[in-house]
C-alpha cells in the first residue's frame, strides 16, 4: 500500500518566553507557512512538497512514510496523526492524513 497523504497546518505558534530568554531580535510565528494551509504528498513518490519547509519535512517525514505505507500511531486514530516541527521558538503544529484510496 502506498497512500497519499495530506498535510494541514493546524497552528503557528510563538513561544514568548522563550524568545524573551533565549534569542535574539524581534520573533513572530513562522512565516513560511499559513494556519489552514495543506499540502498533498504522493504515496509512491514520498518527496517534500513545493513550498514546505524543509526543516519541518525533516521533523515530519517518518509519520508521512509511515502513514502512506499503512501504519497508525498508538493513541492517533487510525491513518492520522499530529506531529510538529521542532522549532522551539516558534513551532508549528501539523495534521497528518492518509488518504484511503477509492
């Protein structure tokens, strides 16, 4: 099985008090990506979409394999499940979706 799966930017955040302590300059949510944006990845040529960003694909792209090629995740609902980068100052959080074929 080699599924397609979709990617769905649930929600950019800014950790405040982390840039407040650890970094420097002023920090805002990532801009590379919008809240409700999806991206579709085809399950037999599992290669990083045009506009993701690459560090996310890198944090993402065990769950996408593993999805597309029919797994699940202990406590995600089956062909789902929410993963995020690792920014730590202003992570993003993603939805992960197997698309059953017809």
């Amino acid at each position: 099985m080699q599924a397609d799966i979709k990617i769905t930017v649930l929600k950019r955040l800014l950790i405040e008090d982390a840039c407040e302590e650890y970094a420097e300059g002023d920090w805002a949510p990532c801009s590379r990506l919008t809240d409700g944006q999806e991206f579709i990845v085809s399950g037999t040529d599992i290669g990083i979409p045009d506009g993701f960003c690459s560090w996310a694909w890198a944090d993402l792209h065990k769950y996408i394999v593993t999805l597309a090629r029919g797994g699940n995740f202990l406590g995600s609902k089956p062909g789902k499940t929410v993963a995020a980068c690792t920014d730590g100052y202003r992570p993003v959080i993603f939805a992960i979706e197997r698309i059953e074929p017809e």
